[in-house]
C-alpha cells in the first residue's frame, strides 16, 4: 500500500486499485499510428436561387417598357420571377461525416448516408490535403457507400477479425463529430449482433458517437477496423450511451460488390416471416424457439417451387443455423443469386430439408386480398369459433385450396388473438381440408390442452396456441 499526503493529510492507496489504474489503457499511440488513414468527408448539392435583380414575367411585355414597372405593382404575390441572365445554380454545403482509406490508391469506406444525393464530395486528411472524390457504389439497405479518390500511397486501415471481438473489451473512435476532425472517443463493447436493420447484426457500443462520426471507424486495441460507426440511440439528437457500429465483416463484403459491379446483388426466396415465441415451439414440438415462422410464400418464388409452405419453421439455410427471424434475410441475403442450396424447416413434428435455388432481390408488391362477405355465423365450439368453408369467391380472393373461414369468434379463440373472417390452415398438426373435418378434428381435443392453429390473415400467415 502506497501512502499520498493531500493537504496535510496522509490517504493510502490501495495497491489494487494503484494495479487496476495501471491496466487502464492508453490510446495515444493507437491513434497517432492509424490516424492517418481517417479523413472527414464534406457533401454539397446544388440548389437553384433568383440572383438579386430578378423581375416578375410579364407575358408579352418588354421588361425595358416605361409601363413595366407600372404593371409590375398589381402583380399578384409569388408570381413567377424570370431572373435577368436567367436562371442560377450555388452549391451549398449538405453534410458532414468521417470515412477511412481501405485502400492505398483512394478507396475510402464510408455511410451510404453520408454521400448519398450529394453533387460533390470533398474528403480532407489531417494533413489538411483535400481531394474531391467520386461515388464508386452505395448501398442504402446496409448503409454502406464506397468512394474514390485519385492517387496512389495513401495510408490505409487494416481490418480486423470480427469473430474475435467480445463483449467488454475496449474500443476507439475516431471521426468528425459535428465538424469537428479527428476528434477520438474511446468506450466498451456494450453488445455484439444487436438487430436494428434489415440485414445486419450491429455491434453495440458505449462510445460517444454523434452526427458526423458517421462512417467513421470502430478499432479494437490493435488499430484493426472492426466496425463503421453508423447509427446513435438519442431522444436529443445527441449521445446517450448507445451507439452501433457496422461489422466490418458485413461492410467489406458489400464493398467488395460496389468495387466491382457498382451495386449489391442479393438472394431471395419469397417468404414472410415472423418470431417463434416457446408457446408456438412447444405446440409443435420443437426443443426451443428459434427459427423463421414462415407467415407467407411469394407465388412462384423459389420458396413456393421448393415445396416451403404457410407454418413451416425454418431452421436451417445452406447449412446455416437460423436462430431467430431476422437470421433469415441475412444468410440468405449472403447468397449468390443462381445459386442451388438447401432449406430445413420443421413441419408437423418433423425436419424436411427441401432443395431450393435462391433468385435475385426485387421488390414485392403485396397483394390485397378482397374481403368476402360474411354469411351468418354458427354455433361456436370448443375452441369459441364458429366456421363454414369458404366460397368459391373468397378460395379466389385468398388464393385458398383447403381451409375454413372463421365467421364468429368468442372465448378462448378470441382471447389468443383470431378474428372474423381469418382463413385456418392447420389445428393440431392436421391441414384443414372442410368444416366437417375442423369439428370433428375439435371434438376430438383433450380439454385444458393447448394446441397450435395456424391462421392465414390477408397474405400472411402465423400460428396462436389455444386451450379448449
């Protein structure tokens, strides 16, 4: 133990704490060594203005006619001005963020926010040299953009193994927050795999991160890049203490597709999904809860010529684990359109693995379904629902070859979430092919024990547990 005097007075200072002040660790060198290679990125646009002098047009008459102005008063306000030289265009700063160089000849790697819609873009190094760079590829679904600048003997970053990165170890920013350059913030792994986007895991941070950090790196204690700092959780448009970083991983691979082809292409199947809740997952008799609740198929879609169906769990995608939804887009996402794999779902108790060859991303428009109308509804049963089988109309409508229509609903079947009109697929594992089939299948319940009901809702599709 070491003793310190403080104003006359004697304090000891434990040699734990006199240890852990010691293991605290010093960025200095980190910085001067990587930052270099990280420059701040300035955008600006065009935008169209009246020079002083502009006049209002006035049909057939000479802006040089003694009556001009005379007329000119009784125009009505906001008409329109016909400048004198004609119409004018300024470029006009549109935002600030950060970028690093990945490569020595000029590609630097950067938010697909930062750059995108701007006319021209300024990247400046802490030297204080200034290029002006042009967009090689963005790519707003992962919010990554790559960019170059000509030259050679640039520094660069080296990017660092994201697998091997663990919640609590020490991580480091370095950007332009709020136009301010090279400013460097320091902080912990806070969570890896946070789902806040469409296709990606983003790694949780504490470090303070703010408007211009944006496409800045995230750097482990070697200097290696492991993230792009991307987003901020505020309420004030300020830090909070949540910040969340691209993996670089995910970034490089995007980059790598906009170097090459200027733009990302990514597999699609065609399904819907949603959560596997342990209610559902004990229902149908899977261990845990985990998959993708397939709630829709695409007709057509790979999904639909693959044999996946409405209620499938899938588990399983080219060999990849799928754990919970939002695994699904990414890995499949990931793979090259054309490509020919596999899909493992649970249906009915039971693993399938179904060939499937992955199509390119497009954009689905959802189709509505017509609502049909409700004949009067019947006695409910066991369960509190009253079915009919559908009309030759609504099996149209909701592109339907077996299930009955719920025309009334009360009870248990209420409570668990069905609605009138809903179409149910499955009850208890079985297809529903008739409403004579879903009484008799009723009948039939152990009473007190929950069972699984797969309900199709406009084009979607999902399963409530209800106890008879």
């Amino acid at each position: 133990m070491q003793a310190v005097a403080l104003t006359g007075l004697t304090m000891a200072i434990p040699e734990p704490v006199q240890a852990a002040a010691r293991d605290l660790p010093d960025f200095a060198d980190l910085v001067e060594r990587v930052g270099p290679a990280v420059v701040n990125i300035r955008t600006t646009q065009k935008m169209a203005e009246n020079p002083r002098g502009a006049v209002p047009n006035i049909p057939g008459m000479d802006p040089n006619d003694p009556f001009f102005e005379f007329f000119r008063r009784f125009m009505p306000p906001g008409a329109q001005q016909a400048p004198r030289g004609g119409r004018q265009e300024r470029e006009v700063p549109s935002g600030v963020g950060s970028g690093f160089v990945i490569d020595a000849e000029g590609y630097v790697l950067t938010n697909h926010h930062v750059v995108d819609g701007a006319e021209s873009i300024i990247v400046t190094f802490p030297d204080k040299r200034e290029f002006k760079a042009k967009v090689i590829g963005s790519d707003q679904r992962t919010d990554v953009a790559l960019v170059k600048i000509e030259g050679k003997g640039f520094p660069t970053l080296r990017i660092g193994d994201v697998t091997k990165t663990k919640v609590g170890q020490w991580v480091v920013a370095i950007g332009s927050p709020f136009g301010l350059e090279s400013s460097v913030t320091a902080g912990i792994i806070s969570a890896k795999g946070r789902d806040t986007g469409e296709y990606l895991p983003f790694i949780q941070t504490d470090v303070a991160v703010n408007p211009g950090n944006s496409g800045g790196p995230l750097l482990n204690l070697d200097g290696d890049v492991i993230g792009i700092n991307s987003q901020i959780y505020s309420r004030t448009g300020g830090f909070m203490g949540i910040s969340f970083a691209i993996p670089i991983d995910e970034a490089m691979r995007v980059a790598k597709q906009l170097r090459e082809t200027g733009k990302v292409s990514r597999g699609r199947i065609g399904v819907g999904i949603g959560e596997v809740d342990k209610d559902v997952a004990k229902a149908l008799g899977l261990a845990n809860a985990q998959g993708a609740l397939v709630g829709s198929v695409t007709k057509d879609s790979p999904a639909d010529k693959a044999g996946v169906i409405a209620g499938d769990i899938i588990t399983r995608f080219d060999g990849k684990k799928v754990d919970k939804a939002s695994d699904l887009p990414r890995i499949v996402g990931d793979t090259k359109p054309g490509s020919k794999v596999t899909i493992t779902v649970w249906r009915k108790g039971s693993e399938k693995t179904l060939p499937i060859t992955v199509a390119e991303f497009e954009t689905d428009t959802a189709k509505a379904a017509a609502t049909p109308k409700k004949p009067e509804p019947a006695e409910a049963d066991r369960l509190g629902l009253s079915v009919t089988d559908p009309t030759d109309a609504e099996r149209k409508a909701l592109n339907a070859t077996g299930g009955v229509v719920v025309r009334a609903v009360q009870g248990a079947a209420a409570a668990a979430g069905i609605n009138s009109g809903d179409l149910i697929l499955q009850l208890g594992r079985q297809d529903i092919a008739s409403a004579k089939q879903f009484n008799e299948v009723v009948k039939g319940l152990a009473k007190g024990q929950p069972v699984p009901v797969l309900v199709r809702r406009g084009d979607n599709s999902f399963f409530v547990v209800v106890t008879p």
